[in-house]
C-alpha cells in the first residue's frame, strides 16, 4: 500500500518529513469493510487505530439485557478505537458498516515513541491527533447528554454527582 501524502493524513497528522511518511507506509493498511461487517468488536483487544476514510460506520452497545444499542453513527473523516488504543483496554463497543466503507487502520504501537527521534516525531503527531479525536467525542457526548436533559438544573446537578464535567456558569 502506497500513502500519498493527501488532505486525509495532512488533517490527521499535519505536515509529515518523508521518513515519518516511509515509516508510516511501512505501518499502515487500509481495507475495505462491506455493509454488515465489523471493523472490531466489543471486548476485543484493541491492535490499531481506525480512521474511517470512506462510508458510514455505526457503534454499538450490548446492553444487560443482551440486545445491541446504536449509540454513535460515524462519518468520515474520523478516528475509532482511540480510548482502547491508548489505554490498553477491550473495545467498549462493536464498530460495524452501515455501507461500503473504507478505514485507515495505524498500528497502535506507532503510539510508543521509541528511542529513534522519527518515530518519536510520528508519535507525538499520532497521540495529539488521538487527543483532538478524544476531545470531539467528548464534546459529542457533552452535546448529547445536554439535549436528553434539556433543563439546566438537573444537567449541573448530574454534572456534580458524576463529576465528569460541568457547565459554564453563564450560557
């Protein structure tokens, strides 16, 4: 597979020296994921992070009562499987094509810096651009849980009681 240093990777990473752009070719695949298939699956181990190129991704929940629950579509151009790539954990969801799709998958261990400064530059690039990834998401869901609740004071006081986030004080 041959990387071409296209508006994709510019936005993701920003400008690449060649030897980070070979090092990255060596590295990464992409494929091809046909409408019904998973990209990965929830509980397993996380091995790349995915960057969904082309298509519709959906994530998905099993629930206690062991049915599926949507609670993501994605769309490109987007990065999956930040927080078990980074954190080492399981897969908290199951990612599955909605249509023809196409995804980035970069190694994992390209997060590791290494001692040899150019992977250690493509790591910095490839954990900022997890940290802005992360980010969205989390303002995502921020947006989310506000339009479920609607009134402001049972948003704060949830805010309080979980302590994940709050709210500015004035709207």
């Amino acid at each position: 597979m041959s990387l071409e240093p296209g508006p994709v990777l510019h936005e993701l990473l920003g400008p690449l020296a060649p030897p980070m752009l070979q090092l990255l070719e060596k590295q990464v695949t992409v494929r091809r994921y046909p409408p019904g298939f998973a990209v990965f699956h929830e509980g397993m181990a996380p091995r790349d992070l995915v960057l969904l190129t082309q298509g519709r991704i959906r994530l998905n929940k099993l629930r206690p009562d062991k049915r599926q629950e949507t609670i993501a579509n994605v769309h490109p151009v987007s990065m999956l499987g930040l927080a078990a790539a980074v954190g080492g954990i399981p897969h908290p969801a199951t990612a599955m094509a909605l249509e023809p799709s196409e995804c980035l998958l970069i190694p994992a261990h390209l997060l590791e810096p290494g001692q040899d400064p150019i992977r250690r530059g493509l790591a910095i690039k490839l954990s900022k651009a997890c940290l802005r990834g992360m980010n969205a998401q989390l303002r995502a869901a921020n947006a989310r849980l506000f339009s479920l609740v609607g009134d402001r004071e049972l948003v704060e006081a949830l805010s309080l009681d979980l302590g994940t986030w709050s709210l500015p004080l004035h709207p």
